[in-house]
C-alpha cells in the first residue's frame, strides 16, 4: 500500500468486531510508532497495551469519550516522558507523531483506529495516571482505540488551497 493512499484513506473508526488482534500486528503497530521522528531523537515515549477485559471498562471509566474501546477490545496508551524531553510542547508533538504511526501501521494491517483525546484534559489525565500507577514524570498524552472495523468509513475531499498561503499571508 503506498503511503499516500493510506494518509487519504485512514478514517477514524468507532464501530468494530469482537475479534482478537494477533500479537504479531500489535507488536508490528508498536514498532512503527516507535520509528516516528522526535526533537533530537530523544524518543520520549512510552506504550501501555490494553487488552484485558477489565482493564478496558476501568479505562472507559477514566475516559468518558472512550466508550468505543470496549467494542474494538484493544487500546494503546500513549505516554510521554518529561525526563527524557522537558519540553512540553516538544513532548506532545513527538507523541503526537506516534500516534500517526500507529493509526496509519493499524490500516496498513486491515485494522481500524480512532485517537483519543488525553492531553489537556486534566481530570482525565489525573485518571490514568491513578489508573495505570503512571511514575510522575510519565503524562498520558493520547489513548487510541484498535480493532477490526465493523462499519466503513469513506473518505472526502478534504484538499483547500484557500488553507495554503505561500511566503505570507
């Protein structure tokens, strides 16, 4: 599959089916979100896989806006490392970089994905921090649903050249 056809055609998924997700493509979404670039290849992330039952419905509790995970039976937790990159901004953006990784590896994999919004979100970050036992320097950042799409989710224009502006505004 050609990139760019993957970046065109990834949508967000909240509808999926009950079926396990081999350990080979997790290990494999897992490995692409690790090769995202970061601010002088600090690397500053972390990953905590959610596949337990329980773990997904505690997690739901933790983050209202996640209902969809205890259909797709799979999450990733994104989480950065402020002692590895103190800047926060720089933090966020390099985590954010392996989300991308992870929803464009999942479709690549035949599985849909749905990002999650943590960050910013501070009673939901406080919440898993409780929730997983985060060390304090570990900040959730993005949580995202995986699991095999049981709905279609098409694509739409979505190219503007009134959103490009060239040397000015």
């Amino acid at each position: 599959m050609e990139t760019f056809q993957a970046i065109i055609n990834r949508r967000s998924i909240r509808k999926y089916k009950s079926l396990k997700i081999e350990s080979e493509k997790i290990s494999s979404i897992l490995k692409a979100a690790m090769y995202a670039p970061s601010a002088m290849n600090l690397q500053p992330w972390h990953f905590i896989v959610i596949n337990s039952k329980d773990v997904i419905n505690s997690t739901v509790k933790s983050v209202p806006h996640a209902e969809m995970i205890k259909q797709s039976g799979n999450a990733i937790l994104v989480c950065g490392d402020s002692n590895l990159e103190k800047n926060e901004s720089w933090l966020i953006q390099n985590c954010s970089a392996a989300v991308q990784n992870i929803l464009l590896s999942a479709y690549e994999l035949g599985l849909g994905s749905c990002w999650i919004a943590v960050q910013g979100i501070d009673e939901v970050v406080k919440n898993l921090k409780d929730q997983f036992k985060l060390p304090s320097e570990i900040i959730p950042i993005a949580l995202v649903a995986i699991g095999y799409p049981d709905e279609e989710v098409k694509s739409e224009e979505r190219f503007n050249m009134e959103k490009v502006h060239f040397n000015k505004w």
